[in-house]
C-alpha cells in the first residue's frame, strides 16, 4: 500500500504546479464570492421598512439612510440625491437602464410609503 500527501509533494519540488492554474482558479471563484448579491463588497441599493442602504463599490462604505432623515428624494441620469435633515447625500451609479429603472421604481415606492416627495426619474 502506497500512500502520499499532495501538499507534501508540492512542498518538496518534487510536484510543479503552474502558477496560471492557481491564477485561473482565482480569476474563476473571486467574482463569485466577491461580487455575489449577498456579498458585503458587492455594490448595492437595498430598502427596508427603517432605512435605504447604499454601496457604490467594491472599495466603498455601506451607507445607512434612515427614512425618517430623508425629506426628499431627486432622480437624475444615475445619480439619486437624497436631501436630508443635516446634508444631502449623492449615490451616483453606473448600471444598464433596466436595473435605473429598477432602482428608482422601488425607491419612489418606499418613498410615498413614507410621505417623502420624489422629483425626477
């Protein structure tokens, strides 16, 4: 009976493994986790009943907009200004029409729930 450890064969230089194998194994599974809905480096616009929560990118902070701080809301092209009790707060985006479109339907929505007037869109 023969047995081996891969890692010990690895280790020792007894066994190459190409570099671009492990680069192409990289390439392959980041985006997946990265990027995934639920990943929390992944941009997103989610709304709940008590806030708006923003993430521009990858590299970016999450933003937490409470509803109750937001007196309104102004579409433009990518761009959502929320004006707010202190400051305004500017989420620029760069996505397809289609998912704009998805973003500012949904936000207008959660917006009349509140009694929060939108302009735009």
């Amino acid at each position: 009976m023969v047995s081996f450890s891969l890692l010990g064969l690895i280790s020792s230089g007894k066994m190459q493994i190409p570099t671009n194998l492990f680069l192409g194994i990289f390439m392959i599974i980041t985006p997946l986790f990265l990027l995934s809905e639920k990943s929390i480096f992944s941009p997103k616009v989610k709304i709940t009943n008590e806030h708006v929560l923003l993430k521009n990118g990858f590299w970016s902070r999450s933003k937490k907009l409470p509803w109750a701080t937001i007196q309104q809301i102004v579409f433009g092209s990518y761009k959502i200004i929320f004006q707010m009790n202190e400051k305004n707060h500017i989420f620029q985006y760069d996505s397809d029409s289609e998912v704009s479109i998805q973003i500012k339907n949904a936000l207008r929505e959660g917006a009349e729930e509140k009694n929060i007037p939108v302009i735009g869109g």
